[in-house]
C-alpha cells in the first residue's frame, strides 16, 4: 500500500502532461516550428501569388462564376480584348482621319489645279433620258441613308474627342443616344437600296474594253480629249463596285451588330466590328469624290441624277458610245412611230 501511494503523483502528472500537448503531436509535427523555416523580415508576402500575365499565359482568358443564364458574363477579360482597344482608341481615329482629310486636300488641290470640267463645245438643247424614276429615287434614298449612317458612325469615332467638349456631356449624350436609333433604323433602307441598284446597274458596270483606256488617260486629264465610254465610265465603275463590296461588308457586319452573339462570340464581335469600321472608312472617303463629281467637279453631272436629262453634248464628250446608241434608237423609234402612222 505504501509502494502504490508512492506511484500515484508519478502516474497523475504523465496523464495531465498528455492532456496539455497539442493535436498536432498526433500526426508527428512539432508544436513549435523550426527557427529556419519562419518568415525572415525582409520576404515580400504577394512574390508568389499568381499574376495577371501567369494567367493568361496559361488559361487566355480570365473568367469568373455566375449564377445567370448568359455565360459571356463570366468572362472578365480577353488577350483580344486588348487589340480591340487598341484598334477602336488608336487605330481608327487615325485611320478614318487620314482617309477623309486626304480625300479633301486632294479634291481641293485638283479644283485649284483643273477648275470644274465643262463641255467643251455649246449645249444644243437636246436632251437624252439618262435615268428613270425608279432609278432616281433608288439613288437618292440609298444616298440619303449612307450620309446618315456616315455622320452618325463618324459621331461614334470622334463624338466625345470633337463634340463633347464643346456641348457638355449632358447634350452629348442625347446626340449619342438618337445617333444609335438613326443608324439602326438607316441601315435597312440602305441594305434595300444597294441591293436595289445592283440589280439595275450591274450589267452596264461589267468590265469592257474601252475602260483599259480610259484609266490609262485618266479619264481624258492626260490626253487632253475624252476616251469612248458606255453609259458608265471606268471612273463610275470603280466606284459601283465599291460601293457594292463595301456595301455588303457593311451588311454583313452591320447585321451581325445589331443582333450581336447569335453566330459569333466576342472574339468574332470585335472582327465584326473591325471590318464594319474599315470599309466606313473607305467608303466615306469613296463617296466624298462621287459627291464632288456630281456637284462643283463636272458640270452637268448633277443633272443626269437630280434631272434624269443630259445634254446630247454632255452625252457625246462623256459618254459617247452611249450617246450614239441612243440616238441609233431615237431614230429607230422615229422611222417605227412614222411607219405605223396612217396615211392621211
């Protein structure tokens, strides 16, 4: 008895020493850390977290999670999304800027140096149908809607450089906002109107021999007499085809816009919008010299699309294997109409 009584304090202290030991003797770690293995004063706490670089490198694209339906909200940012910023910040300011402001001092300088082209001999009087009705109104509803489109699409490029600071955020922001409504409710009319004139000018546009010369002599400016042309010139042809082509890349696009992510994702959204935004560009600068043309360039030009009429001596200079043939059938239509009349 006196031998247990002896063990007893002995056995109690093991047992309270057991219980103050933490859990993770357990698992054989040691409660205190080593001294080699603490944080020295000097470490940076962030050197090895992730980067953004790390993270496109690995995963191209950043993405997060959600809880509605629309999976493209998840994606927070894109490696193409920076190229698109800079095209849409840098690149295309730049772009349409050099192509209008040239397209202008080059018209300019050309009215300077050559003056407006007239005829060369008098007017006779006599005048030849140039375009019908549904030509004309086909022309200028297609022209009135580009220029609507062309105006609210240059407002989108350099409204908030040019217009914003001079009206205030608050005018700026309705014109912004009834800018958006025009141009999507103008492109319709327009996409009407270019398949409309393709389908009545495209055969007198096709390519033919006489239009090899024509460009060769520049339009006559070289040569000093005018090249033998059809109803279109060559000059006229580059610009049909222009306006067809990027007429319908501007469609396209356009429509792929309007109704955006139901064939491409946001990838193929921003190409969309480059392609819509290169061919506006081109053809602005395209239809700044079909205006000037038409207007203070060549006089009588105007009329052929305001009137439907040319003077027989606009006809022969500028379009003489066309004047010849109406006249061919004015007097076919003459000896017709004489022979079908009764005898009195």
């Amino acid at each position: 008895m006196l031998l247990r009584s002896r063990w007893c304090p002995l056995v109690a202290l093991v047992l309270i020493g057991a219980l103050n030991c933490p859990v993770r003797a357990q698992h054989g770690q040691d409660p205190v850390p080593p001294a080699s293995s603490a944080p020295s004063s000097g470490s940076n706490p962030t050197e090895q977290a992730v980067t953004e670089q790390q993270l496109f490198q690995e995963m191209r694209k950043l993405e997060g999670r959600i809880t509605i339906p629309d999976y493209k909200a998840a994606l927070l940012e894109q490696p193409q999304g920076r190229s698109y910023q800079f095209f849409h910040e840098r690149v295309l300011p730049w772009l349409m800027a050099v192509l209008i402001v040239a397209m202008v001092a080059g018209l300019t300088l050309f009215f300077l140096l050559r003056g407006r082209i007239v005829t060369q001999a008098p007017e006779t009087g006599i005048k030849i149908k140039r375009f019908n009705t549904l030509e004309r109104a086909t022309h200028w509803m297609t022209a009135t809607c580009f220029i609507v489109l062309a105006l609210t699409g240059l407002n989108y490029v350099f409204g908030k450089r040019l217009l914003f600071p001079v009206i205030g955020p608050d005018a700026f922001a309705a014109v912004a906002q009834w800018s958006k409504f025009a141009h999507s409710a103008m492109a319709w009319p327009f996409m009407l109107g270019l398949l409309i004139m393709a389908a009545l000018w495209i055969r007198g546009n096709l390519p033919d021999r006489h239009d090899w010369r024509w460009l060769r002599e520049f339009g006559g400016f070289t040569s000093g007499t005018h090249p033998p042309a059809g109803r279109f010139n060559a000059g006229q042809k580059l610009i049909f085809w222009a306006v067809v082509i990027l007429g319908l890349v501007l469609s396209t696009t356009g429509i792929i816009m309007l109704f955006p992510f139901w064939a491409l994702d946001i990838n193929g959204m921003q190409w969309a919008q480059y392609g819509h935004a290169a061919a506006a560009s081109i053809l602005i600068a395209v239809i700044i010299a079909h205006i000037y043309i038409g207007t203070v360039g060549m006089a009588g030009a105007y009329d052929a699309m305001g009137r439907g009429e040319v003077d027989l001596t606009w006809a022969r200079e500028h379009h003489s294997l066309w004047a010849e043939q109406q006249q061919l059938r004015v007097h076919r239509d003459d000896i017709a109409g004489r022979a079908g009349a009764p005898a009195e």
